[in-house]
C-alpha cells in the first residue's frame, strides 16, 4: 500500500477549536505550512501515485477534483508524471490544487451546522428535490437591503441647483419612452403580453433556444396572446424551460417577467431589430435575470422548479477524513458554465454580463450572484453579506459609462474576447449578439461604433490575433473586425508597453494604450459606410496625413528618390468619408484623470452623444443626469433633450399598425443607438453602380477597375505597402513556440531579401499562400515590443526589456478593388532597408 503525505496524516488528526471548523489561521498552525508551501503548494506526489492511494480519504477527495477540474477543461488525459500541489490561498479556509488550475475548484470543509462555520468559503449538504422558494427570497432581500451597487434609484444630487433638480423631473416626462420602445412583459397576473415601461419591476429569462418548436409572439396570434388569459390559453405549447420561469416567478411573488420568444414579434424583423438594440437596457434593467445553464434546448428546465426534478444530493463527491471532519469538492459557478452549452451559444453572452444579478440553474443547483456577493445552495456563503469568490471573477462588469475612458476600454477588450469563443447559428448575428454590451461600453469610450469596433481606438483594435488560426471569413462584415471572422481572437498587450528613461525603464499598464494611440499612429482612417452618397473631389496630389509623412522621412533612401513618385497617387472618387475622430488634444486628459471629466467642447458633445443614447427607458436616463453638474454640462443635455424629442416625433409620423389595439409606434436603430453600431443590419444598397456612373463621367479614360463595394463600412486611408516573403509554417511545433495564456496563434517569419524582418500571425492558416511566397503588408502603426509568440523572439539579439523599432502591419489580399485582411504581423525596420521587388509604395487603400 503506498504510504500517504504528512499533508493527509494533518489532515485527519485536526484540532477543532470550539468544534468549529478550522479559520485559516488554524490551518497554517496545524498544517505546518512554511511560506514556500502557502506560494507554491505543499507537494502531495504524481498523479499516477495519488490515484493509487485508494487507502486515504484525502488523496480519493483530490483524485476526483482533478478528474472533474481536467474534465470541465477539456483535457482528455492527465500525464501520469504530473505533480500536484496543495495550496492555500490568504484568508480562505478550502485548499486548491496546483494543477489544472487554481482556481474552478476547492477541497472545501462541509457541514450541516451553522454554528461551525468560521469561513464562507464552506460547503454545505443541500437536501430534497426542489428549488426552496423561501431561499431565493431570502438572497433577494439580503441584496435589496444590503448591496448598495445592486439596487436601482437616483444617487444624490448634492451641491446641485434647485432650479436644476426640477428641472431633471420634467426631463423625464419629456424623454417620452414610450414614443422610442418596443417594450413587453408577460403579465402571470392576467395571463397575457402586455406593453410596459423599462422601470417596472421584472424579472428576464436567459435560455437557450436550441431546435425546439415553441410557441413565439407573431403578427397571426398577437391579438390572442395580449389578450387577458392568451399566454395561459396556449401555455401548453410552451417550452419546458418558460413553463419553470414562469411558475418561479410566481413562486416568488414578482408579477412580471420578460422572455424573447414572447416579447418580440419575432416574423417582424424590424420589431426584433428594435428589442436587439434595447438589449443593454432590457437585462440591466431586471430585477434579476433567471439564467437556464442546464440542457441544451429550451425542454431543459429549471431543475428543482415545476416537473423537473433534480437529484436529491448534489455535491459531486464527499469524504470523511475523521470522525469529526468532512471535506467536498466544491466547484465555482464558472466552471459548471464553462462545461455547458448555454455558455458556446453567443447570444446567451451578454444576457449573462448584462445583468446586475442573476439566478443561475447549472449542475442541479441553483446559485446567485451580483456585483456584491456569490451565494449558493451548496456553500454557506450567503450568511456573509459582502463575499465575492475568487473562482468567479472571470466575467468581466460592464462599468457605468461615468466611470471613465479606460474601464470601458478594458472591459470591451476583455469581454469581446471572450465573446469570439462562442457560436452562433446565423453569421449575420456577430454584432447583433453583443451590441448589449457595445452600447454602453462605446458610451464609456466616448466612441462612434464601426464594424463592433470602437472607432476611437481603432489603430489598436484592427490588430486581433486569432487564436487558432483557423477563423473562418464572415461576408456581412469587415475583414479587418473582429465581426469579421468566426472564431476566437486576442488583442497583443504590448500596446499596452510603454518605455521611459531612455529605454531603461519598462511599463505596463493598460492605460498605455494612449501613449501609443497619441504617438505610434501611422495613417488616418476615414470611413465609408455603403448608405452614404460622397461627392467627387477634384483630383490632385494626395495631402499624406502628418504622421505618415513623418514616418516616410525617417527612410528618405527609401521614399524620397527617384522610384517613388507621389503623382501617381491620384485621390479617387470614393476617397471622401468621415474621417474618423480621435479627438487627439484629450490623450494627456485620459492618461492624468482617467476616471475624471475630460477637457474640452467636442469631448462633452460626445460623451452625451453616446452615453445618454444607451438609455432607452425613462428611468435610466434620470438615473444618468444627476452626475451632471455645471452649467455648460446642463446647456448640453437640453440641447440634447430637445435634439430627441424633434427626432422621436418626426420618426413617430411613420407608424405601422398591424393590430386591432391600436396604432403601433417604431423606432429605427439610429434613434436608438446615436451613433450607430454599424452591422447590426448589414447594409444591402450596392453603391457599385453609383460609384461607376460617376467614375466614367469625370474619369472617361481611366482603365482602373471600379472597385465592387461591399454592404459593410469600408476604410479608406493612405499607408506604406510593403512585400515581405513568407517562411516556413512552424506553427503547428508546439516545442518550438512556447504556450501563451492569451492562446495566440505562433507567427511566421516574414523574409526580405536577406533575412528575418518580421513575424506574421495569419487569421487562418488554410488561406496562406505557400512558403516562399511574397505577400502584401500594409502599415498601421508603430510598436516597441515583439507580441507573444513572435518568430522574431528567436533572433539572438532580442530583449524584451528594451525597446525595439517595430511597426504593426496587417497582410492583405485584394478582391474587386477592396483589400481583405488576411493576418496581422510586426516587422522590423530593417524591413525597409532590405527590400523585395516590388519596392515599398505609399498606397491608398479601400480595406474592407
């Protein structure tokens, strides 16, 4: 019989003071645990020896952690070599594993005795079939009156005229919700789909809908379902999973409750185009959101809730260690989610982030959680007010769009990134599926919207990396966005590396994105959107955008000779667009005060702009103006207010009416997300035709090709072409290209003439041409640091430490005039020294 570790042997011969469960304190003292073992883990052996310890409780509790860890990750088999640590993390009581992961599961100490506890961080036995009504309540209430971040209401308006403060009330009469709204509730009092405002108090259903046939909210039965007794009439048509909400909701004593399927008329495409953009108000604007992890359509139910049963114990695995102590393995609310389907579908992605406190049925448990605390029916968590678990952490808030630039900023980056990873059944639902949380996020940035990418930071947004280089194109978007591609993408931190003294002193930190938006830019975007009509400009020689005539001096050798001739750059007549804003005097404002009001005229008309237009109910937007307080602010938001009621009632004019209650009002998706998040319908005017007719009247005798102009906003913008040859594929070597946590996909080395000048990480690896091939890079903006994965790490002269000279390209092919992105890549200076014919060229480009 293999013998155990002191570890196991502490374990089972702990003290209880008080018979209470052991604090951490305790554990540290009993355990004899040194520094290195609370850092690194105190060693209990390789996996294949732990496995064999069938004798100890301890090592049977940590072979099953580690079978459901590898499990919920994915990980088909466990090295029989791999060591595993124990640790304890400051101020917990559970123990962790070193391996998968630290974090998803806990060894955790369970009881049935309240007065045992000593930390939250404790399992408990969850007994009988059903969901407790009176639990569910009692996390309500618990939050409601001791969660200030959780509850809705108006903050004080301390310091404010009084003259403004009546004023604010009269705001919101004349906001006039119900002039711009589509929206509805199912009353379970009255049976029946009812219109509503977004200050009611309801409840809002995330689920999957899968391939079942349900019943749905259609023009043919409109009439019968907001008739009083309708929903219950055909109740049984329903599926399982609306059924359970609807009975928990009663259960619970709320009256309404919120279900896509029933309230958007879904064969109505502008009905459902109007709930889309809503979507950022509609689930932060619940009371709470009940969200279905279970099962893979909507027949999956709400275990514990109506008919669908659940097991009577539910905590995965249970081990007594002596007479006295148990332990449990006990996993987060994430790692259930993360082994589900609800969490590959796209749109169940912000209905999850969205929401300031949701229900969560997955793993036959039920769980809470909200901005303050993590509660479960398998912990005792919830006799802590304030515990938020580590484990659960990964699903990034959305802030307030107050809150300042760069929080919006890292959040859009983070959550996107974890939106890519997902699927969705329709590909024209990329922006669609997530422009809950665009809206407001783009509100933060102060930011137009294109394409899903926030058109202020789009310099640092064009360079996403795919993670498996296997994306797959998407049409109905632009190639050079996220929306663009199905797959998983990350954005390179090394923008967010920034050097001082001279290059000796290296930082990091997210706000450095600034510096390199303020310093390392290289070319000015101007967009073009396929519903718009452009004049034609006179033809002359191009006016190069300042940083990039800066840059080509840096290189006369190159770009000032005798092969470069600037008059065979002649703007053509799709050149002219809305040249993308920056508002570049503001970059030292968002780095010294990023949390603070920003200087200036043009920031203020856009941060009302786009931040009070992500309110689309009456009380979200009173929520908003209190924050607002000098005089120039409140001259701005009249403005605003009156510049919306003139557009409410003029779009009001056109209304459709298709039911006998009355007429119908719409809003279009500029009303309600000014500016525009361009893709959620995909524009269908071919301006091709247009652009042509013009082209031949002042161009007869031109020969060059009129560019087949895609349904999507095009880039149009002047920048340096550069060929570069393709090396070997060696991303598939994984003892060549050391593992990342951001999953990057390996570069390829990209050649000159004469060696090594970059590194190329292609969005899908099935569409480079072959080794020795030259392709096409045009420059972005500059870097100093190699990203992950780079085949430039492996020259003997790199040093992360130090600054290097660098420029941001993407590779790119060229179909009827539009250059696609096909990659994007880093190369070196030398690059332009060293050259491949044909020479480097300033281009204009149309990128699509």
């Amino acid at each position: 019989m293999p013998p155990c570790t002191d570890l196991c042997h502490a374990l089972s011969t702990l003290q209880l003071p008080e018979s209470r469960l052991p604090s951490h304190s305790n554990l540290v003292t009993q355990l004899s645990l040194t520094q290195s073992d609370l850092d690194i883990g105190r060693p209990l052996g390789h996996w294949t020896s732990i496995t064999q310890r069938t004798h100890c409780p301890f090592c049977r509790l940590v072979t099953a952690a580690v079978r459901a860890h590898a499990l919920a990750k994915g990980i088909a088999a466990i090295p029989p070599s791999q060591p595993i640590h124990v640790i304890l993390f400051p101020g917990e009581q559970s123990l962790r594993l070193s391996y998968p992961s630290r974090f998803g599961i806990r060894l955790a100490f369970i009881t049935e005795d309240e007065a045992r506890l000593s930390e939250p961080d404790t399992a408990r036995f969850v007994r009988g079939t059903g969901i407790r009504g009176e639990v569910v309540r009692g996390w309500l209430r618990a939050c409601d009156e001791g969660h200030a971040g959780c509850r809705d209401g108006v903050e004080g308006v301390e310091g404010v005229e009084e003259g403004w403060a009546r004023s604010r009330k009269g705001m919101r009469a004349s906001f006039n919700e119900r002039l711009t709204s589509n929206f509805r509730l199912i009353d379970l009092e009255r049976g029946c789909v009812c219109e509503a405002m977004l200050h009611e108090r309801y409840v809002a259903l995330s689920y999957v809908w899968g391939s079942v046939e349900m019943l749905k909210l259609r023009r043919g039965n409109y009439d019968a379902l907001t008739s009083e007794g309708g929903i219950d009439a055909l109740g049984g048509e329903l599926p399982v999973t609306i059924r359970d909400a609807m009975e928990l909701v009663r259960g619970i004593g709320e009256r309404y409750l919120w279900v896509d399927a029933l309230c958007l008329i879904q064969d109505d495409e502008q009905d459902v185009t109007i709930g889309v953009t809503m979507m950022n108000s509609i689930y932060q604007s619940s009371y709470f959101t009940i969200v279905a992890g279970t099962g893979f359509d909507a027949n999956a139910g709400l275990p514990g809730v109506g008919k669908t049963m659940r097991d009577e114990q539910r905590v995965n695995t249970v081990e007594r260690l002596s007479e006295n102590i148990q332990m449990a393995v006990l996993s987060s609310i994430d790692l259930h989610l993360s082994n589900s389907f609800y969490n590959k579908r796209g749109w169940t992605f912000q209905e999850l982030v969205l929401a300031k406190r949701t229900l969560i049925f997955i793993n036959n448990e039920v769980h809470f959680r909200c901005h303050s605390a993590n509660w479960s029916e398998s912990s005792w968590s919830d006799k802590w007010l304030h515990w938020l678990d580590d484990d659960d952490s990964n699903i990034t808030r959305i802030p307030e769009p107050h809150s300042g630039v760069m929080p919006s900023f890292w959040a859009y980056q983070k959550l996107c990134e974890d939106y890519t990873r997902r699927t969705l059944r329709n590909d024209g639902d990329a922006v669609s599926a997530l422009a809950g949380v665009i809206r407001p996020l783009a509100g933060g940035m102060r930011t137009d919207v294109l394409e899903g990418l926030p058109a202020r930071f789009l310099d640092h947004f064009l360079l996403f990396v795919s993670t498996k280089a296997g994306s797959r194109r998407r049409s109905l978007f632009a190639s050079y966005s996220w929306a663009g591609w199905e797959g998983g993408i990350s954005w390179p931190r090394e923008n967010f590396i920034w050097f001082e003294d001279g290059g000796e002193k290296r930082i990091y930190d997210t706000k450095n994105v600034v510096r390199y938006m303020k310093h390392n830019r290289t070319v000015q975007f101007k967009a073009l959107k396929p519903t718009k009509e452009y004049k034609t400009p006179t033809p002359t020689l191009p006016e190069l955008p300042s940083k990039l005539s800066d840059f080509l001096k840096e290189y006369p050798q190159t770009f000032i000779g005798e092969e470069f001739q600037y008059d065979t750059l002649r703007i053509t007549p799709w050149h002219a667009g809305e040249t993308i804003r920056h508002y570049e005097h503001q970059w030292d404002s968002i780095l010294d005060k990023s949390n603070s009001k920003e200087l200036g005229e043009a920031t203020e008309l856009s941060f009302y702009g786009t931040t009070l237009m992500t309110a689309n109910g009456e009380a979200e937007f009173e929520r908003m103006i209190p924050k607002i307080r000098d005089r120039q602010d409140i001259k701005i938001i009249r403005n605003w207010m009156a510049s919306r009621r003139f557009r409410s009632e003029k779009h009001a004019q056109s209304i459709r009416s298709f039911v006998k209650s009355g007429p119908y009002r719409f809003r279009d998706s500029a009303l309600s997300q000014e500016p525009t998040v361009a893709g959620l319908q995909p524009g269908k005017v071919d301006k091709r035709t247009a652009y042509a007719t013009r082209w031949n009247e002042e161009y007869p005798d031109d020969a060059r090709p009129v560019p087949n102009f895609p349904p999507y906003t095009i880039l149009a913008f002047y920048t340096v072409s550069i060929n570069l040859i393709l090396g070997n594929n060696n991303t598939t070597s994984s003892s060549h290209y050391p593992q990342n946590s951001l999953e990057q996909t390996p570069g390829i080395a990209l050649l000159s003439s004469e060696s090594i000048v970059g590194s190329l990480h292609p969005d899908n690896i099935a569409l480079l041409p072959p080794p020795g091939s030259k392709i096409e890079c045009l420059v972005i903006s500059r870097c100093n640091t190699p990203t992950l994965g780079s085949a430039l790490l492996y020259l003997p002269e790199h040093d992360t430490q130090r600054p290097w000279t660098l420029f941001w390209v993407l590779y790119v092919v060229w179909k009827d005039g539009i250059a696609e992105r096909r990659g994007v890549g880093q190369i070196l200076k030398s690059a332009f020294e060293t050259r491949v014919e044909p020479l480097p060229a300033v281009k204009h480009v149309l990128l699509g």
